[in-house]
C-alpha cells in the first residue's frame, strides 16, 4: 500500500510539473508573439513545433505503386494487431476484473537509464516515421513544404508538412501509401528488433544487475552481471523461477548455479536464515553470453535493453498510429476509405474502445 502511495504522489507531481511547464510556454509563445516568426508554432496547448521551409520538389518513381501497396499491407496488419489487442484486453478485463494497460510515462514508471533509451527509441522511431511520410510523398509526386522537430507533452518528435492541395490531387492509392508509410516503417521496425532481441537473448538465465550490501546473496558471493542458471539444480528461464524467499521454510539453503563471464559456471551456496526476508539480489532478463563475452556485461546490458525499448516503443508506435483515431494516420486513411461521414463514426468507435482498454 505504501509503494502504490509513494506512485501516485510521484505521479501528481510529475503532472503538476508538466502542467506548470505547458503554461509557461503558453504565456511566453504568446506574450513573445512567436507565432509571427514563422518558425515556432502551438498547436492544443501542448505540441510546440519548430520548423524551417524546405520547398522540396517531387520525385515521381515508377516503382511507387509498388511501395504503395507494401505500404498499405504493413498498415492493415498493423490495425488487426490493434484491434485484436484490444478487444482482448477490453474482454480480458470483463471476464477477470483486472485492470487496464499499464501507460508508461517516462519519469513515473520509467526511470533511470530506462528513460535514455526510451527517449532516444522514441526520437528514432517517430523521426524515421516522418522521414517515410516525405519520401512517399516525394514518390508520389507531392512537394514537402517544411521539416522540423515537435515537442508533444514531453516527448521529442519529428516534423514533416508536405503541400496539402498536392496531396488531395494524388490518386487514393498515393494517399493511402503515403499515409501508411510512417506505420510501416515502424512495424518493419518492431519486427527487426524482434528478431534481434531473440538473438541476443540467453534461453536460461537472469542477469543479476544489483547486489544488496549485507544480503545473503552479498554476503555468499553473488556479483553484478552474474547470470543465475538454476537454483537448487532447477533451470532458471526467467524472473519468476526464482525463489521467493518470504515463502521458503527456514533456515534453509539455496544452491545457486551463476555463470560469470571469464569464469564460467560457478557454484554458489546461500544459506538462508529464518530472519532473511530477501534474496537481495536485483534482476533483468540476461542477454545472451556470447554477447557478454564480446561486449562485456555492461555494454552488452545496454544493448540489449536499448533494442528491447526499439521493439516496445517501434511496436506501440505502430499500432496506436494504424488505430482509427481522429488524430492518428489510421484516421485519416479510414477516412480515405469509408469517406467522411462513416470514417468519423469508425474513428468515435475506436476511440471509445481506446478508452476502454486504458482505463485504470
């Protein structure tokens, strides 16, 4: 009860801070009539964006339909990813009474180095997304006015405006591809950071990445970067295969197989006595040992943990914008598809069944 406390007061006043921070810069975008410069511009109170004319003409290719339809393909498979996750959170909750998808807010639930990586996924990820909108545009004939960077709460974005009559005269396959490419590129993302996360992964184990002072486990020999293979001769696949110590009979002891990088496997054995209410040991996913050994346990830690952020925030970033939303790509290519009227009663649909997965 205290932690979940100690969350929500962290929460208020991380919403404090951001909304103090917004009224700031909506007195000072006003006050310094930065409207006016052409360069800076607020948009819903919260998205600052900065941008410079670029004026890049078109550059018609003769593969585009090609891409085009790649584009679309990715775009679809992404909306079924959206929609079956959420309907299967929504009926989830329904049958169980559990509670909604975790939102991760950087500097609340993620911190640390955790927050680096999830900034820089984030600044890749949404950068390469606008970057695929202006190429598809520039392939399908429509100039790109402006580029620039957006700032939307607290999150770095990337900016691309491209010549709006241009864009209604291209043929709905061309609108429909430009808009879908920012969602392709960001599964395509997903998918290869996937496939490298597998890799990089070690089938057993968990890495140890903290040590407590004083601990059975400090105290018995556990390191940091030590990968746990088994306890009491059991395969350790993951965090939850490790014993609680709370609910152990005590005294008793842990054997408990480590492997360490220029040592091998090493045996350990970790007496726990009746007084002990933890481990103390802080644990990850293990990357796998060949990338230890090459890398070194801290870098290879770091890898891995940045392409985990890659796969989350690419994977997130696809479904959200493939969503029938009203201000998502998936918007407006509904829009293009089911025309004016039923793509705003798709988009109102989808928003409430957004809403449903996410509330607490």
């Amino acid at each position: 009860m205290d932690a979940w406390c100690r969350a929500m007061d962290a929460i208020y006043v991380f919403a404090v801070l951001l909304a103090v921070f917004w009224i700031l810069v909506n007195l000072f975008y006003r006050r310094l009539r930065l409207a006016e410069s052409g360069v800076v511009e607020l948009h819903s109170y919260v998205i600052l964006v900065f941008k410079k004319g670029v004026g890049w003409a078109p550059r018609p290719s003769r593969r585009i339909r090609v891409y085009n339809a790649a584009s679309t393909l990715l775009y679809f498979l992404s909306l079924a990813l959206f929609t079956y996750s959420a309907l299967a959170s929504v009926l989830g909750r329904l049958r169980t009474g559990s509670s909604g998808v975790v939102v991760l807010v950087p500097g609340v639930n993620i911190v640390g180095v955790d927050l680096l990586f999830f900034l820089a996924s984030v600044s890749i990820a949404a950068s390469l997304h606008e970057y695929l909108h202006a190429v598809f545009a520039l392939r399908n004939g429509v100039p790109v006015k402006s580029y620039g960077v957006m700032l939307l709460l607290i999150l770095p974005l990337a900016y691309v405006e491209v010549d709006e009559e241009a864009f209604r005269k291209a043929g709905r396959g061309g609108r429909i591809g430009v808009l879908s490419a920012g969602v392709a590129v960001n599964l395509a993302l997903a998918f290869a950071s996937m496939l490298l996360l597998s890799a990089m992964s070690s089938p057993i184990g968990v890495l140890v990445t903290g040590v407590e002072e004083g601990s059975p486990a400090y105290e018995h020999g556990v390191q940091v970067y030590d990968v746990i293979v088994s306890v009491n001769g059991t395969p350790v696949r993951g965090i939850g295969d490790i014993p609680v110590v709370r609910k152990l009979a005590k005294p008793t002891v842990l054997e408990v197989a480590v492997w360490r990088s220029g040592s091998g496997i090493v045996n350990l054995t970790i007496p726990i006595g009746v007084g002990d209410e933890r481990i103390g040991v802080y644990l990850s996913p293990a990357p796998s040992t060949w990338l230890i050994s090459s890398l070194g346990a801290s870098a290879a830690l770091a890898a891995y943990r940045f392409t985990m952020w890659m796969w989350i925030v690419n994977f997130s970033l696809a479904l959200l914008n493939a969503a029938p939303l009203f201000v998502t790509d998936g918007g407006r290519v509904i829009g293009e598809l089911a025309g004016e009227k039923w793509g705003r009663v798709i988009n109102a649909a989808s928003l409430l069944l957004f809403i449903a997965m996410i509330l607490p």
